[in-house]
C-alpha cells in the first residue's frame, strides 16, 4: 500500500500532462543470482520483492490510464554474448507481465552506445525490436550517446565513426513502425556524463564527443547524421 499510495499521488499529481511514464528503470542485472536475472540489490526489490514491478504498473495506470506506460532498461544494444542474455531476460519479464494482464505499454531503450569497445550488429538490434513489437509493444531510444573512448585520437576521425555508427543504428529503430523516437541523454559535450566517469573521460582532460553538439554548442556530424535519420524515418 505504501508503494502504490506514493505512485498514485506522484502519478496523479500531473494526470493528464504527460505523453508517458518510465515506470520502472534497469531491474535486470545477470551478474546478481535473483531469480529471473532481477536486480535484486534494488532497494524497491529488498523492501517489495518481484512484486512491485507489477505494483508499480497497476498504480500507475489507475492514476494517469491515458498515458503510455515504460519499461526502460540498459546494455541491449551490443552484439555479446551478456548483452544477448540481457535481451532473453527482458523479452522473459515483458512476457510475463503481459500475460498476467500487467499495463506495460513499451520499452524504453537506453543506447549508451560504446563505439570503440562493444560490437554493434544490425541485425541483431533489428530483431530485438521486432521481437518487442511481436509482444505488442511500442519502443523509445531513450539516453541515446555513444562513448568514444579508446578511439582515434583525431576528434575529426572519431566524429566520423560516432555519426556513421549512430546513423546505423537509428535507421535501424526508424525503419521498425513500434519505434517512437529518440531521446539524447544530453545535448552537449560540454554536460555529457561520458566528459566526468573516470572510465569513459579521456586523460588529457578533453571533452567526450558522444552527443550531438559539442562543448561550444556547435552542431557535429553525428546531429547532421541523426537529422537525416529522422526524415527517413518510416511513418507508421
């Protein structure tokens, strides 16, 4: 009750404002042992058990019924083999839920992409997205970035391989009509997380070059590359 009171007062404060919800964030981690891969270290899990994914949706579509509800979740991009495990762990839980009439509505996506250190496949984004529209569900990019440590150490050169590969991928999610849209975690490099975490910072000190404009707010080639996605994007 306690949970469900707290949703429905968030939720029904701006019941009708908002286009969605992102209802739950990142419940799977593989690496823990929980049952169905769940995040188990997850506060909401120690206090509620598995049950408040559920107890979250129901509350939330009681308190705002006309707006989207999502599911939103990290590492489902890449082609390895975990990111793979990831992907079969989610399309398990969404199955799940759905069965047991759960108003989840879509998937949000997160794409923090790793240009220089994890592999991307095409194909395999492809049928991922397919695989959630088979379940009736719609689908957001919602952080989008992609890190460019551990690339060239020409800006110019890692600006070409950030806007082809991020024009790879978007016209992969355009191209499927359950696809929504895209959100970028960030505009500028000049506030991207990717420019503070130790792992993703580059050691001089210069800023990362994984979102669309960078520190001086100038567009990049990855905005002109995500532009021209856009207005390919298929109409559903």
């Amino acid at each position: 009750k306690l949970l469900t009171d707290y949703i429905e007062k968030t939720v029904g404060h701006f019941r009708g404002k908002l286009h969605s919800w992102d209802v739950i964030n990142e419940v799977i981690h593989i690496d823990e042992g929980g049952e169905e891969d769940l995040r188990i270290s997850s506060p909401w899990y120690k206090a509620f058990g598995a049950g408040y994914i559920e107890t979250a949706f129901h509350a939330a579509h009681a308190a705002d019924p006309d707006a989207l509800l999502f599911y939103n979740e990290i590492n489902l991009e890449a082609d390895v083999w975990w990111a793979e495990q990831r992907r079969q762990s989610v399309l398990k839980l969404l199955e799940k839920l759905l069965k047991k009439g759960v108003p989840v509505h879509a998937l949000g996506i997160q794409s923090h992409l790793k240009a220089y250190r994890l592999d991307y496949s095409d194909e395999v984004f492809s049928r991922f997205l397919d695989e959630i529209a088979g379940l009736g569900l719609k689908v957001l990019i919602t952080e989008f970035d992609i890190a460019d440590v551990e690339g060239p150490a020409d800006p110019a050169q890692r600006d070409a391989d950030i806007a082809a590969l991020g024009r790879r991928y978007l016209d992969v999610a355009f191209s499927k009509p359950a696809v929504l849209g895209c959100l970028t975690w960030g505009i500028s490099d000049r506030y991207s997380w990717l420019s503070l975490y130790d792992s993703y910072k580059w050691a001089d000190g210069s800023l990362s070059r994984g979102l669309p404009f960078d520190g001086k707010l100038q567009p990049k080639k990855l905005y002109h590359e995500m532009l021209a996605s856009y207005r390919g994007a298929r109409r559903a």
